[in-house]
C-alpha cells in the first residue's frame, strides 16, 4: 500500500486501505510483494463480501426470500481461473448480525 492522493478516487480507495489496515500483520508478514498482493487480493474480496451482507436490502430479502446468496471469487489472471473463496454467507451473517442486523431478527 502506497500513500498517494489518487484525487477523485480516494473515498472508494479509503474501504480498501480500512481492509489493510485491519489486517495489515497479516499481510506485512509475507515477504513476498507479489504474494502479499495476492492475499490482500483474498481478504478484500471477502471484507466486501461482509459489506454487502451489512445492507438493509440484503438482509431483508435473505430473511424474508431465502436470498440472495453472498459469494466472493478471485479471477487470477495468472493461471486464468476463477477461485472460490467459499464465502460462508451464513456464518458470516450471524458474526456481523449482532451490530448490523436492521431487520430486528436478532
């Protein structure tokens, strides 16, 4: 992670950097910077996951339709594939439901 002005960019790169920063030992143990990235690559993809789980409308459907369903992938342009993160929608839904449930399903 840099420490640039991006301009106009800098509210949507502020989530990502809120991500390394709340993971950031994790990430600064891997020696490795293309590694490093790639991980950040993972855990991101699964914090926004948990930020979509956090929306009223999510949630409101969820408990009222039975979806919809959370899932993160990772395209990997180095071997061309798309991986499965095996979001748990579920399990992570009731870790964040204590503070950011709105439906009163709690």
């Amino acid at each position: 992670m840099e420490n640039l002005d991006y301009g106009i960019l800098n509210p949507w790169l502020r989530s990502i950097r809120d991500v390394y920063r709340l993971h950031k030992t994790e990430l600064n143990a891997i020696e490795d910077t293309e590694a490093r990235y790639r991980r950040f690559v993972e855990i991101n993809t699964y914090e926004q996951c948990r930020n979509v789980l956090k929306m009223a409308e999510v949630q409101k459907s969820y408990y009222k339709n039975g979806y919809p369903k959370v899932a993160g992938w990772v395209f990997d342009i180095k071997d061309a594939r798309l991986h499965d993160l095996h979001f748990d929608f579920e399990g992570e839904l009731e870790k964040i439901k204590e503070i950011y449930d709105i439906t009163g399903k709690v």
